[in-house]
C-alpha cells in the first residue's frame, strides 16, 4: 500500500509539472499574440497543473508517515 501511494505521488508530481509547463506556453504565447482567452487558459492549465503537482507531494509525504 505504502509503495502505491508513493508511485501514484510520483505519477501526479510528474504529471503536474508538464501540466504546468504546458500551462507556462500556452500563457506566454496568447501574451505574445494578443489572445487573452489563451493566456486565461494558460493560466487556468497551470493552476491544475500546481494542484495536481501539489497532491503529488502529498501523497509521497505520506508514504513517509506510513
């Protein structure tokens, strides 16, 4: 159980960080072009990105505790 948890943390850390990422290029290229609807889902894709990274964190903090 302990080691799943860890994986899974794992997983979501990655799996956030490309999120963000993702999130980071999508901002600056509607900054760049004007499109203010792409930079909003930019934005929107980062903040996902953070949370899901953040559960990551989490999960593996756990798999310590146990």
């Amino acid at each position: 159980m302990a080691d799943d948890l860890n994986r899974e943390g794992l997983k979501d850390q990655v799996k956030g960080a490309v999120k963000e990422g993702e999130g980071h290029v999508r901002d600056a290229v509607g900054g760049l072009t004007g499109d203010t609807s792409e930079q909003l889902k930019g934005k929107g894709q980062e903040l996902k990105g953070k949370a899901q990274r953040k559960l990551g964190e989490a999960e593996t903090d756990a798999d310590r505790d146990i």
